[in-house]
C-alpha cells in the first residue's frame, strides 16, 4: 500500500488528509525516534548546506605578489559609467500633467543625424547616458504639441543634467 510522505513517517495511509493532527503525530514520533530523526534530517540537511558560505579569501601574505594588471580588468574600465553624461528629467502636458510616449533625439551640436534614441515612460519621466565633452541638442517630439529643442553642456565636468519641460499646444493649432 502507498503512503504519503507525511504518511511515511507516522505510519498513516495515503488516504488520510495532508494535515495530521498533532496529537497523533507525536504520538507515532514518541513509540518510532527513527522516523522523527529522519524527518530532521531530510528538514534541517538542506538547510544547513544552504547556508554554508565560502571560504574567506587567502591573505595578502600567502597569496604570490601580482605582476601587470591583466587585460580583464582593463576591459572591464572600458564600460565603466565614469566618463558618460547622463541626461533624464520628466515632459509635462501644457496643463501640468505627465506626457507619456514622447520620443526624444539626442545628437551633438552641429551635427544633422540623430545618434540617440529615446521615449518618456508612462510617468513622462526619461533618463539617456552620452558621452562626455560634447556639446548635445535634445528634440523633444510628441502628438498635439510643438516640438521642443534643447541644448546641453557635457564638457564641464558635472555627470549629469536634470530637465522638466512643460509642452505647449501649436498656436492656432488642432487640439
């Protein structure tokens, strides 16, 4: 006859429902240990196992003296964020309220293509990185309104710029 897990170690059959009351439970673990300790064993073994860290790292004594940094680390500098310019802030309607789904096109000044892309999530909030020491237009583009450009300095140093805009409807225009 099969036996549900539980059943396994109380010794009730697999017609007996999921829940055991306690008062048999322990009765069954008090007259068969056995079956107690296997069930703390399958219950605490994981657990244990699970919670065991690595070995602490060698120290700087035991470990040999390291030469030239290798190629790994200097590739991992190569996309690190410390040399981007990042641009972000939030588009408001002409009544003050969030402007989801514009789309923004970033290129440096004096340029004609667009080098990046973007759109206002559904809280008219954006965030694009560049990189630094450029001069950037920003054209902010969305339905019903007039078309916004903006400029920023990515030269000075400062790793970031914070942008509200509040769109205006065309004069004359469709609403």
């Amino acid at each position: 006859m099969w036996t549900s897990w539980l059943g396994l170690l109380v010794n009730l059959p697999l017609t007996t429902p999921c829940w055991v009351p306690p008062a048999k439970a322990v009765v069954a673990w008090r007259t068969q240990p056995g079956r107690f300790l296997v069930l703390l064993a399958l219950f605490f073994c994981p657990m244990v196992a699970w919670g065991q860290t690595q070995a602490p790292p060698a120290s700087a004594a035991d470990s040999p003296p390291q030469s030239a940094p290798s190629s790994e680390s200097s590739s991992k500098n190569k996309h690190s964020r410390s040399n981007e310019f990042l641009i972000h802030g939030t588009l408001f309607t002409d009544v003050g309220l969030a402007l989801p789904g514009a789309k923004l096109r970033i290129r440096r000044a004096g340029e004609k293509k667009f080098h990046w892309e973007s759109f206002t999530n559904s809280r008219g909030e954006f965030a694009v990185r560049v990189p630094q020491g450029s001069d950037y237009q920003m054209l902010i583009r969305a339905k019903g309104f007039t078309d916004e450009l903006r400029s920023f300095d990515a030269k000075s140093g400062i790793s970031e710029s914070t942008l509200t805009v509040q769109m205006k409807k065309p004069v004359g225009g469709k609403s």
